[in-house]
C-alpha cells in the first residue's frame, strides 16, 4: 500500500510487525518469498512491484489472497452500492451471538469485533463485504468479482463511481458478472424494491442454477423513537432505524437462514446490533436533540439515510449536513445526480473544501454550481469548516436532530467536541 494509517498501524506494532522504516525497499524482495499481497493503493511503478515482476513472484492482488485463503469455506458475500457494511455487521453479529465460528472481510470496525479481517484454519463460513472498486493496480477487476460466492446478497444499484465506471450501463454490466460468478448450486438474495437489480437478479445466474430469495420493507411500526419490527403476532423492539436499515437487516435474515440460523435465533440476536461505526452512528442525544454521524455521501445514500432520520423523528426539526469529498462527488459531471438527495430534511447544508478539489486535480466547482444541482432554493452552501461549525453552533438545537454525513470528517471536525458545544 502506499502509507500506514490508523487502526492499522497500532495493530501491526502490537503484533511486532510494523516495518522499521516506512517507504520501498526492493533488495528486501527475493526469490525466497512465497508470494505478494498487492493492495489497490500501490502504484504501477512501486519499486517493490517491479523487483517482484522481474523475479517472476506470484503476486497476489488483496481480493485474490482473501479467496484462496477461503476458497475451502462456505463464502457469503455482500454486495451493491449502499449497505453493505451495515448487512455485513448484521449477519456477523448475529452469527457471533449464535457462537458460530466465523471468518470476516468487513470495512468498518464493529462493535465484538478486535479486527476488520479474520482468516483462521477452522472456520467453516467467511463472510466478506465485497465491493465493487478495482482490485489491483494491476488487476483491474472488480474486486467482488474475484470472490466467487456460495451464498451472495445485492443489496441495490446506484451509479456513485464515475471515476471507475463511466457509464450507468458499464456500472450494471459489474452486477450481471457477480451473478453470474456465483458457484454452481449457490444462492442470490437481492433487494425487491430496487428495479434495476431486479432485472439483473432475474436473468442473472441461469447457467449456475442458482436459488434466488428477494426481500423488501418488512412490517414495522415506530413507537416514541423506537422502531419495532412486527413478525408473527409480536413486536420486537429494535437498536437500528429506517427503511434502508429494516430492508437490511431482511436481507441479513435471508442470509443466515442459509447457514442455519432460523428466525427465532435471528431475531433474538439482532435485537442487540446497534449499528456498524459511522452508519447512523449516535454521537449524542438528550430529551430533545439526538446527534448522528454517518457514512452516507453518494446520492442513493443521502436520500435514504436522511429520509430514515425524518421518519424516525417526524415531530423534530431535522437537520441534514453533508460533505462532498469524494472523487465522483466533487467532479461537475456528476453534481446533478445529487438533485433532491436531501428534499425530506427541514433544513439541508453541503459543505466542500475548494483546496481537496484541487488537490484531486479536478475542475473547479462554485457553490452556485452546487445549488443548481441540489435544486434545493433554501440550501446553505460552506466550503470552510470554522465557518460551518460556527453557524451550526448558532442554532438552538431543542426538539431538533443533527445529521452529519460523509465519507471524510468536514476537514478535523471533532464530532464529540461538537456536541458538547452545541447544548452549552
């Protein structure tokens, strides 16, 4: 990879593994080692790389590696544009309470969990969070197509990787080959409610003879705050909130029926999941402001997330922040796909930095540019993060809840420092 961040750098400085010095050091590699693990982040001219190729080493990219370490084991994997964490931390906590041995593949630290990977000898199921960046600098598949599912779940198809996708039909053409690379006799379990993958999940797999299971909004209602799912005559009080959240956690259910946990077993488990790190993360809440943070930055997912949070908490003034940080988002073609994504919040904010546009060497966008593409005539606009966090702490936040998305942190806002400063 091209740096050591944090957690992993603890980690590997706990385990005696962290490197002496950090940068490239090509005498180290030899023809004694077994084979290279190449992560998307390294470079095609990385010194090591390039020793590795001339020696002729097998050279693994991450997703490769992940398979043959499981390719003896019951392989579920989790794919689609948005929830794939969030399912993924689902069906591993579930299967944790159930105390079946699991090995894992997940971006997200989660809550009984030590690691974001697990690979042992005994496990007999592995359940990976697969998606759809590409796998390798020099591998330019899509790293869920390198898996190779018994069990496999799509959970949606929105279009938010115009920098590796550029077209809608290119994006969707990814879904039909994961399909259609699920191993033979295996099993798809697929979002209802999204059109797009149904066509993909209906024609998808023929040659494979393949189980499909399609789930959607199950029956619920919310009671003072907390939503309760409704199965079998009885009510079930849940940690987790919203349709995107419920049609997860369905999806989830699907799942671990293939691995034989019945739904009695599920659902006393899931009552307990309180939700992976920065989806729908509470940060703070009192009698009358609750404060999440969220992972939410692609159109798709504003939408739902902050319509979620509005049906939640429908007596209370919602407030909706969102950064755009990512590459797709800050590039001018694709604002416009954001036309709406925050409409069902009473009050919506877009924050950008000018200088990470920059920095990602894209065109320039103005914060009339953003308005336009919004299409949302109230919508406030910051691109400096003091100035942001000042209006934010002008407001009085009674009977009223925050909502803080992105996949950055609205450059250094220390969200906890935030909260407090807000009920001062």
């Amino acid at each position: 990879d091209d740096e050591i961040n944090e957690p992993s750098k603890t980690r590997l400085a706990n385990k005696g593994l962290l490197p002496v010095a950090i940068g490239w050091f090509p005498e180290k590699i030899n023809k004694n080692i077994d084979a290279i693990i190449l992560g998307m982040h390294a470079r095609a001219d990385n010194p090591e790389l390039i020793k590795a190729k001339e020696l002729g080493l097998k050279i693994y990219s991450y997703p490769e590696f992940i398979y043959e370490a499981t390719k003896e084991k019951t392989r579920i994997v989790i794919g689609g544009s948005h929830g794939k964490t969030t399912i993924t931390a689902m069906i591993l906590h579930v299967l944790n309470f159930n105390k079946v041995d699991t090995d894992f593949l997940v971006g997200a630290q989660l809550e009984g969990f030590d690691t974001m990977v697990r690979i042992t000898k005994d496990a007999k199921v592995t359940v990976i969070e697969g998606d759809e960046y590409l796998a390798s600098p020099i591998d330019r598949r899509p790293k869920f197509h390198l898996y190779k599912p018994n069990i496999a779940l799509l959970s949606g198809i929105a279009w938010d990787h115009i920098n590796v996708f550029p077209t809608f039909e290119n994006y969707v053409e990814q879904f039909k080959i994961f399909v259609d690379l699920i191993e033979p006799g295996g099993s798809l379990v697929y979002c209802a409610e999204d059109k797009e993958l149904v066509k993909v999940a209906e024609v998808g797999g023929s040659k494979n003879n393949i189980k499909k299971l399609s789930y959607s909004v199950p029956p619920n209602k919310i009671v003072d705050g907390t939503t309760y799912i409704l199965v079998s005559g009885k009510e079930i009080p849940l940690s987790v909130f919203g349709d995107h959240n419920l049609m997860n956690l369905t999806g989830a259910r699907l799942v671990c029926n293939q691995v034989g946990i019945g739904d009695e077993q599920f659902y006393n488990a899931i009552q307990s999941f309180k939700g992976a790190a920065k989806r729908l993360e509470l940060v703070y809440k009192n009698e009358t402001f609750n404060f999440y943070k969220d992972f939410a930055h692609s159109p798709s997912k504003l939408k739902a997330t902050t319509a979620a949070v509005k049906q939640q908490f429908d007596k209370r003034h919602i407030v909706a922040c969102m950064e755009l940080h990512t590459f797709s988002s800050l590039t001018e073609e694709f604002l416009n796909e954001y036309n709406g994504a925050m409409n069902t919040a009473d009050e919506a904010i877009v924050y950008y930095n000018p200088r990470t546009i920059a920095h990602k060497k894209l065109k320039p966008i103005s914060e009339e540019q953003v308005l336009k593409a919004f299409a949302r005539k109230d919508l406030k606009v910051f691109t400096n993060s003091e100035a942001l966090t000042g209006y934010l702490k002008s407001k009085k936040w009674i009977n009223s809840v925050l909502l803080m998305m992105s996949s950055g942190n609205f450059d250094g806002i220390d969200f906890n420092k935030l909260a407090k400063e807000l009920i001062v």
